[in-house]
C-alpha cells in the first residue's frame, strides 16, 4: 500500500474497544491513554462498518448495563486516518475519513456498555479478503474440541521452541499482511521466527496451555471467525510472565473450512 491507513482512540475516564467490520483491533483502557495502529488486514475498498463499544464487559461474560456517575469528564475519540499523499501518517496531517466523538460531563449519569456505530467509504484499494469468503461458524460449541486441539497443540510446540505449527497455521494471514502493507512473506516469516526463537532461548515463551473448557470463543467477521481467548480476556496464545515482568500474546481469529483450523487474522 503507497499510503498507511491507521487508526487513533483516545479515551478519558472509561475504557473503549474498536471493531472494524465486525473483527475486534484493540481496545484501551481508562489509564492507558491512546491506541495508535495501522489497520489495513481490517479494511475493505469501499464500505466499511466501524464500531466503538464503550466500557466493554470482559469477553465471554454476561453483560449488565449500569448507570454511573461521571466525577470527572468522561470521553472517547477515535480517528479513521488516512495520510495525504507524499505525507507520513501523522493524526495532525493526515485526513479523517471517520470519526466518533462521546462526552458525558461532569456530574452527568450515564449507560455502559454503549455501542457507536459509523460507516466509512475508503478510496483506497484492499484485496479481498479471505475471510469474507469462508463459510459462518452457526454452532460454536460443536467446534470446541477441534480448535481446542488445535490451539492447544501449538501452545505446546511453541513451549518446546518449536515455532514451525504456529506459522504454518497462520500462513494465509502472514500472506495477506504481506498484501497489506507491501512486505515479502518471507521477510515477515524469518522475523516472526526469529522473535519466538529468542523468546525461547531467553526462557519468556512459557505459554499458558487452558483446557478446552477454558476457552472463551467470541464470533466475529459476521461469524465467520473465532476469536480466541482465555478466561482472562487475553489472547489464547499468551505467555506467563518472564523473569523481568513481561510477556507476549498473539491474538487470533480462526475459520474453520471443512473440518481443518486457520488462523487468518
């Protein structure tokens, strides 16, 4: 792509999740200031559909609404950027093809979770996606097991320091990533083994392994793909904690085609 579309949230005093054509990109919370990403593997030429859920309930849990009292100027502003030919993709420079803005001010009673929707027409060409083309998963439990093992599997070989499953299986989307951004495939294949064979050597790819009823499976793409995540909320592929506090995550979404797993976003 000559030009980088990205995406900026800002958020005070609340929490907020973007989805962008119904797949979930990031979400910040009330102390973690703003989230600012390219987002083309999301995006399609023409049409898009782009919603901001505020204080978003924990995936896989029962959400109750709530009213609550804002002791401070609560708000939220997202920006669907994109940069003007020749410029860097700068939130000062760039043009905004979408964009949400919410306040409650003080002293003001308000309702979470709260969903704001936008549609945004992009003149910028995407191929079309794999994803828009795999059949809907209609009954998510009846595919628990298989993508269990499928996960589990890979969490396992990654422990191991094995990192051959993981990119196998995520092949289509390291491809389309390649698509999206202009990169060779095999420039992101080396650099995404590289990153997990240091991790091993530097003993931070101890992976949490759930059990199958542990996984909280969130339908997205229209219900197309599986979000997977573990009962904390975070990526089913993650990594407990390394010796100096930190640890890594790989968010995926699986489709599932004629009973075989593919992680494509």
């Amino acid at each position: 792509m000559e030009r980088l579309v990205i995406i900026r949230l800002d958020v005070r005093g609340c929490s907020a999740e973007v989805l962008l054509n119904d797949i979930p990109v990031g979400r910040v919370g009330p102390h973690e200031g703003a989230l600012c990403m390219p987002v083309h593997e999301y995006l399609l030429e023409g049409d898009n559909e782009i919603s901001l859920v505020i204080d978003p309930g924990a995936p896989g849990q029962p959400t109750a609404t709530a009213p609550k009292l804002a002791d401070d100027t609560v708000g939220v502003s997202f920006r669907l950027l994109v940069p003007r030919t020749g410029q860097v993709a700068s939130a000062l420079t760039a043009r905004a093809v979408a964009e949400i803005d919410w306040a409650v001010p003080v002293g003001d009673v308000y309702t979470t979770p709260l969903t704001l929707t936008r549609n945004a027409v992009l003149p910028v060409k995407f191929p079309r996606w794999r994803w828009l083309d795999v059949p809907e998963i209609t009954d998510i439990e009846a595919q628990r097991p298989l993508i269990a093992a499928f996960l589990q599997g890979i969490a396992v070989d990654l422990q191991r320091g094995d990192a051959e499953s993981f990119l196998t299986a995520s092949r289509l989307r390291i491809e389309e990533l390649g698509q999206s951004y202009g990169q060779p495939v095999a420039e992101l294949v080396t650099r995404m083994r590289s990153r997990l064979h240091l991790l091993h050597a530097t003993k931070a790819l101890k992976m949490t392994i759930p059990s199958a009823p542990e996984f909280v499976f969130r339908r997205c793409a229209s219900g197309r793909l599986i979000e997977c995540l573990g009962g904390n909320g975070a990526p089913i592929l993650s990594t407990l904690p390394a010796p100096d506090g930190t640890s890594s995550a790989w968010p995926v979404r699986v489709a599932v085609v004629n009973g075989r797993c593919h992680i494509l976003r």
